[in-house]
C-alpha cells in the first residue's frame, strides 16, 4: 500500500540524514511550539495570581500528559519504533525525577513563605529557567559524546554514586518529607547578602521601584532559589537520560515536555507528596540501572588504552531500549504502590 504524502514527507525528513540527525526545520518548529506551550502556561495560569483548585490542577495535568504521549506517538509514528521507545523511556524517567524535585520546591515555597496565590508564577519562571539550563547541558553532552566515547564511563559512574547515594539516604534518613529545611547554596546566599530587598512580597512582582531606588522582592530569590536547584538536579537527569538515547531531539523533547505540566502537578500531588516513602528508593534503582547500562555501551565502544588495548570489549550482554523501558515502569509502579501501602499502614497505626 502506498504511503500518506504527510508520513512519506516526515519519514524523508527524519531518515533521510544520518541516523539520529534531526533537520534544522523541525528542530525550530519544536523548540517554537513547546515555547508557545511555555508562553500560554504563562499567561493563562499566572496572568492573575491565585491558587488552583484540585479540579483545575488535574486538568491541566492531563492535558500536558496528553501532548507530551502524542509528540511520543508522533516519534514513533514519522520517525520509527526505536526512537518512539526511547522517548517514552526518557519522558517517564524525566518525570519520575522531576517529581522528586517537588519535594525541595515544596520545601523552598514553605521556607520563603510564599503565597499560595503567588507560587504558580514562581514555579513557572524556575522551570522556564530549568529548561533552558538543561538545553545547555544537552548541547553539552552531544558535543562531548561525539567527541569522545569514554565520557559514557564517566556518566555511568555518576550515576552509580548518584544511586547509591541516594540510597543511602533514603535508608538512613528514611522517606523524604516536605517538613525539611531549606538550605540555601553559596550563590543563592550570595545575592540574599548584596542584592536590595524588600522584607515582604509586593504581589508577585519581581521588583519595585521606591523612593527613586530598585529593591528586589523576595520572589526574586525564591526563582532563583528554584533554578540553581534545579541546576543540581539537572546533572542527574542529562546523564540518565543519555543512557537511553544518544539523540539530543530525544534528550531535549523528553525534558521539554517532563517540565510542561510540573507547576499543575506541584499543585495536583499536594499532600501526596511525603505518601511516597519509597520513590526516592526506586529512583536510585532506576539511576543504578541506567549506570551500568552506560558503563556497559562505554564498554562496548572503548577506545581507552588502558582497557583491553583501547579496543572494545565482546561479548557484553546489550540491554535494548525497550527492555529498560520496562524496567523503569517496573520499579515505578512496584515503589508506588508499595509507598501508599505503607502511608495507608502507618496512618491506621497512628
């Protein structure tokens, strides 16, 4: 049967360049229309501060998760399975992370005693910048990557520290809780210092004019709190997600749209937040995963002379796209379910 023009057209454009190259054309066309999701999340949530009920929250939540599968369907449709796998592999290890992150912006919100009515434009503008920083870290890494091979031995290792890490953690400290304190890094604590500040929050503004002088609101340093945090986190997630594509469109899209729907889903998980007593267990155990696989492809394309002669090493098992995906749903859905079991148990103990 003969193919639709519009598939035969978007197969040409995606296939018929090097395997993972991505033609400039559609390049400009995503980054333009996720920064028109960005721009209507903007001005439809945040143009009038207030805090969103449950209902509108869940809404949202699913009409991001919506795109976010549809871009995935159009990936796997125009392009090919493969790459169709590694997006959705990216896109849940992405968001599975990037709800971790909502533990420390509910910790920062609470420490700066943000208004509930004011948080929306905060987070937006955090994430905003938490994009724009990972677009850097993902040019980055394809620019390393194409250079040299054995900088998957070095994002292999990270990510086994990261996970034992945060294991170790989680064992000792047990499940992550909102109700911790916010410590505030160098650089943030740094503007705190020499920055002009008002003592309470005009609005959402950012800044304010008084008797002739600039002063910066707290908000302002609550935004900035948020992105350097996730500038922290963002060196976790760009080495995990180069673990199960070396495609920065996959990269970048993956993250792009992981980010799309976080401020609803700040609002919509609410309290369920510290009901997830394991997630921080099963993140390791997907970070872990994601580590040897990379150490194993490092392996597998070794040019370090040290190493079996600077030649690659055989006989490795390979560990396909599809499979991780199914691992990372695993360990997502069994630490899940096994969290609210534990919140259901001990709120019948107390």
């Amino acid at each position: 049967m003969e193919q639709p023009v519009s598939t035969a057209v978007a197969e040409t454009a995606l296939t018929g360049m090097a395997p993972d190259a991505v033609p400039t054309w559609i390049w400009l066309a995503t980054v333009g229309g996720i920064a028109a999701l960005f721009v209507f999340d903007f001005f439809s949530h945040t143009r009038k501060a207030h805090e969103p009920t449950f209902r509108e929250a869940a809404l949202w939540s699913t009409f991001y998760v919506t795109i976010a599968l549809l871009f995935g369907w159009g990936v796997w449709h125009f392009w090919d399975r493969d790459h169709g796998i590694e997006y959705f592999a990216g896109f849940i290890t992405e968001k599975s992370l990037s709800v971790d992150n909502l533990f420390v912006f509910v910790i920062i919100m609470g420490s700066f005693r943000v208004p509930r009515a004011y948080q929306q434009k905060a987070l937006l503008i955090g994430i905003v910048i938490a994009l724009v920083m990972r677009g850097l870290f993902i040019a980055a890494g394809a620019a390393a990557i194409e250079r040299f091979s054995w900088v998957f031995y070095l994002f292999g290792l990270f990510l086994l520290y990261t996970a034992w890490k945060l294991a170790a953690e989680s064992f000792k400290h047990g499940a992550k809780s909102t109700d911790e304190e916010y410590e505030p890094n160098a650089v943030v604590k740094y503007f705190q210092r020499h920055l002009p500040t008002t003592p309470d929050y005009r609005g959402n503004a950012l800044t304010v004019i008084e008797n002739g002088k600039r002063y910066f609101t707290p908000m302002f340093i609550v935004i900035l709190a948020l992105g350097m945090t996730d500038l922290l986190f963002a060196l976790d997630s760009i080495p995990a997600i180069y673990g199960l594509t070396d495609a920065p469109y996959i990269v970048f899209t993956a993250n792009a749209f992981a980010l799309l729907g976080l401020l609803q889903l700040y609002f919509l998980l609410g309290g369920l937040l510290d009901r997830l007593v394991y997630l921080g267990l099963g993140l390791s155990l997907i970070l872990a995963f994601i580590g040897v696989k990379l150490v194993i492809h490092a392996m597998e394309a070794n040019t370090l002379p040290f190493l079996n002669g600077g030649q690659p090493i055989e006989g490795l098992p390979h560990i396909e796209t599809s499979f991780s995906l199914s691992v990372i749903v695993g360990i997502l859905v069994v630490t899940t379910v096994a969290s609210l079991l534990k919140s259901r148990s001990d709120a019948r103990k107390g």
